[in-house]
C-alpha cells in the first residue's frame, strides 16, 4: 500500500529540520519503506517534507511517521497521511 506523507513544518523551525537531517536521512534508509521523498520548498526554503511510503497497511504508515526523527524533534506543524495510487512515472 503507498501511503504519502505530507508534512508541514512549524514556521521558524528551519533549524530543527537542519539539526536533524542527518537522523531522518538515515531513518530513511534504515527502515527501507520509502518509495521516494524530499523537501517542500517555499521561498527558498525548506518548509515541509513529501515521502510516499511503501507499507502493509495505515498503522504502519502511522507507526513510520511517528518514530521519524523530524517527528521526534517536533518539526511538524501537521502532518497527514493519506493513500496514495501510482498512476505515473
């Protein structure tokens, strides 16, 4: 089941994404469930985070987003998890 993450970051936080960028990074690749992922961009900066996840079922998505090292750190504003269908690429 493909699962996107849309995370919005908490306004001022850009730092907290920094100091942590190396965690989720490696979170990433520890956990192996991420299709694909990157930064949203406003102004520039970063601002929030797209990953499209590759799992069982809704509570995994759920289990996946809530040990992410942004999540942890409390960069997050909101964050909504919702089914995702590939249609292209």
């Amino acid at each position: 089941m493909l699962i996107a993450l849309i995370a919005r970051d908490k306004a001022g936080a850009l730092q907290i994404r920094k100091d942590n960028r190396s965690a989720h990074l490696a979170y990433i690749e520890e956990t192996g469930v991420v299709a694909q992922a990157g930064p949203l961009i406003e102004n520039g900066d970063m601002a929030g985070s797209l990953v499209i996840l590759d799992v069982a079922d809704m509570a995994a998505a759920e289990g996946w987003a809530a040990n992410d090292p942004y999540a942890k750190a409390g960069l997050f504003d909101k964050v909504d998890l919702i089914e995702w269908k590939k249609v292209v690429g």
